[in-house]
C-alpha cells in the first residue's frame, strides 16, 4: 500500500510559491537590470500577490544568494 502525500506544511517557509516567485524577482533583475524596491515591486506586479509575499520572498533571494543590493540601495541579480 503507497503511502500518502505529505501534509503541505511539511514543505515549511519554502514553498513552491515563494521559490516561483524568487525566480520571477531574479529575471526580473537579469531581464531589466539592477531596481530600487519599489520598481521591482512594479516589474512583477506584487501589487497583485498576497499581502507580504513580494517582501518574503525578496527576503529568500537575497538570503540563498540571488539577489544582492547595490551600494546605492538597489537590487541586482548575481
């Protein structure tokens, strides 16, 4: 007999949505270049995520090494 599916909170801070949206922050950056905040807020309409999400998962990309910020307070893909 298979066993069942892990609950979805086994998956814990990381899920599947906050890396997906890490991955758009970090195209984002590749595509258009370094942003402040607030325009690459813009650039992947976080307007339109779930309250919070857009700082979380900036915090994640910076954390795991994606995603840096510029002396002058910018973000920048790595």
């Amino acid at each position: 007999m298979p066993m069942p599916p892990p609950k979805p909170s086994t998956e814990g801070l990381r899920d599947r949505q906050v890396m997906a949206e890490v991955g758009q922050l970090t195209r984002a950056l590749h595509t258009e270049g370094s942003q402040s905040p607030e325009a690459l807020s813009r650039l992947v309409g976080a307007d339109y995520w779930e309250t919070g999400r857009y700082e979380r998962a900036l915090a994640f990309a910076i954390a795991d090494g994606h995603v840096f910020r510029t002396a002058d307070g910018r973000l920048a893909a790595t």
